[in-house]
C-alpha cells in the first residue's frame, strides 16, 4: 500500500495539508530529512532500485516560484503543487531533471502557491494560460493530496485567464461537478494500448482515458488531446493508426468537435536509458541508434528524415477522422 516510507521536513507540521498528511499516512514508516531537494540515501541508491522508490513519498515545503514563458498551449510553466510522480514511464522526461529521484514530492504550502497564481494571474493586460501540470500529474497528485479540486474552484472564483494540466489517468469524476467557469483545460495524453502496457507502466488504460475525456467535456471542461510522445517503434504505423481508428469511434461527437491535438515526438536519454536497463531489464528498449541522433547533452531524438515521415503520416490520419479538430503544434 503507498507508501512504504514517507520522507519529510519537519516544517509541514506547520501547515494544514502536512498534518493531514502525517494522520492519512500514519502507519507508514516516517524518516525526517532537511530537503525534499536533496536526500543522500535515495541518491545513492542504484539504479535497479528505481521501481522501489517509486513506492516512496517525500512531503516537503515548496521554495521556488519562478513562472517560466511557455509557447505552446500555455504563457507560463508554474512550479506548483507537485513534482514527480508514482508512474514509470520508460521515457519519463522527470527523469532527465531529477535521475532516479523522479519520486512523488508533494508540497504542503498549497494556499501560498494558488494565492499567487491567482495575484499572477490578474498582472497581465491580457487573459493568460496557466501550466500547473508540468512537473507532475495533477490528477494522480489529488488521490494523495485532495489538492486539484479546491484548485480548479479558487481560480474559477478569483483568477483570470485558465489553468491547463495534462494527465495519464482516467481518475477524473470528483473534478465534474466543480464550478469551473470554463476557466480550466483539461488534456489528456494518449498512446496506443500495446504501449501504454508496456512503456507507460502504472498508468490508466486507453479506454479509461478515453472515458475520462468525453466526461470532462461532458461537464464543460475546455479539452485537448496529447498524442504523446510519438515511439517509433518497428510497427508504429499500424499501432498510431488502430489509436486514431478508436478515438474516432470511442470520442463522443462533442468531444471532437471540441479538441485540439499536440503532438510530440519522444526525446530520450543516456540517464534514462541507463536506468531503464537496470530496473525494467526485460522491457522495451526504446534507444534506436539507426534512427536517433544527439540532440544536446546526453539526450537523443528522432533523425529529421524519420521525424518528418511520421509527423506527415499523423497529420494525414488525423485529418481524415477529424476535420474540426486543430493540430496546434508538432515538437
């Protein structure tokens, strides 16, 4: 049951959502650290050890809030609630920024950091969009937290612009019912099943998803879709084309003439790599050196010309099933 251990600063007993907390998961085994930045024992751990840790959660008080301009769906990537996650996507793009250490990190300090979205959010001359989700998934946060929904209530009552977080989970319906004010965008990643088993291990289902997206417009949500990130493995035509072959029959008709697409291809890296070989030894490898090439320190990414052919092939299907709907970007 998560988590075996708790990892924590002495501090969240400080704040209401540390001591909740502290009682929901009193009967795990609490060790008390100085940072949720830096604990030597999870560092030293090697690298077989990753799926273990993953069990683990580390409570700490979030220090940084530098927003950082976006250009794609959002103005501003903000630092919020979460870092990390409880999944283990093979080429989880956390573990280029925190190694092995891509652990869930939840931060108590939640009213401090919605107070100043909200403040941000009113500094602007025009309405901007918001990224809360991307250092973590926000839906899979709330099953720890309960944090997503006053969220979604606040910044409907007193923020401007929206909010935008993307999700692998279909753990959505406690979200239907909030007042929203149309002020939240709600995107939801896919990839074909057969990958989703196998690459995106811990994750929800294809057709929980799928559910989970036509509720969310159902109740008003703005939606979008990620196909993300693009594998090219040896049958990948066939498997991205099954994946459009079902969203077309699966998504209700408001739903598609709702949504909007990103589509990004996966980057990948030697630290993922080294520890995808010694935790998951059995599993798919998704380094392909005839059709990768560095793309800056230690990380790799599709060759243009392979690149290119599938973003072509994906434009093509998608146009085909879903005339309304807008690619937005192609990365």
């Amino acid at each position: 049951m998560f988590p075996e251990r708790v990892y924590y600063e002495n501090t969240i007993q400080n704040y209401p959502l540390g001591r909740m907390l502290i009682e929901k998961y009193k009967s795990s085994e609490f060790i008390p650290i100085e940072s949720h930045n830096n604990i030597f024992e999870l560092r030293s751990r090697p690298n077989e050890d990753f799926t273990a840790m993953k069990n683990y959660l580390v409570i700490g008080v979030r220090k940084t809030h530098k927003y950082v301009p976006n250009t794609k769906i959002s103005d501003f990537l903000v630092p919020f609630t979460s870092s990390g996650c409880m999944a283990m996507c093979l080429y989880c793009y956390l573990v280029c920024n925190y190694n092995k250490c891509s652990y869930l990190r939840v931060f108590v300090n939640r009213e401090q950091m919605l107070d100043n979205l909200i403040k941000k959010s009113h500094e602007y001359t025009k309405e901007c969009v918001f990224e809360i989700g991307s250092n973590s998934d926000l839906i899979l946060e709330d099953t720890v937290t309960d944090t997503l929904s006053n969220t979604i209530e606040e910044f409907a009552k007193k923020g401007r612009g929206a909010i935008t977080f993307p999700t692998k989970f279909g753990m959505s319906d406690k979200l239907l019912g909030l007042r929203h004010n149309g002020k939240v965008i709600f995107r939801m990643s896919l990839n074909p099943q057969e990958l989703i088993k196998s690459v995106e291990i811990g994750t929800s289902p294809l057709f929980n998803r799928i559910n989970a997206l036509n509720s969310m417009c159902e109740a008003g949500y703005q939606v979008g879709i990620l196909i993300a990130p693009v594998i090219l493995v040896e049958n990948w035509k066939a498997l991205y084309a099954e994946l459009l072959d079902i969203l077309e029959a699966e998504l209700t008709q408001k739903t598609k003439d709702s949504i909007f697409i990103e589509i990004i291809f996966m980057t990948y890296s030697y630290v993922q790599n080294a520890i995808n070989n010694q935790a998951f030894p059995d599993s798919l490898k998704l380094y392909n050196k005839e059709i990768m090439t560095g793309r800056g320190r230690g990380k790799y990414c599709y060759k243009e010309s392979y690149r290119l052919e599938a973003e072509t092939f994906l434009r093509d299907e998608i146009d085909k099933r879903f005339k309304s709907a807008r690619i937005i970007y192609v990365v």
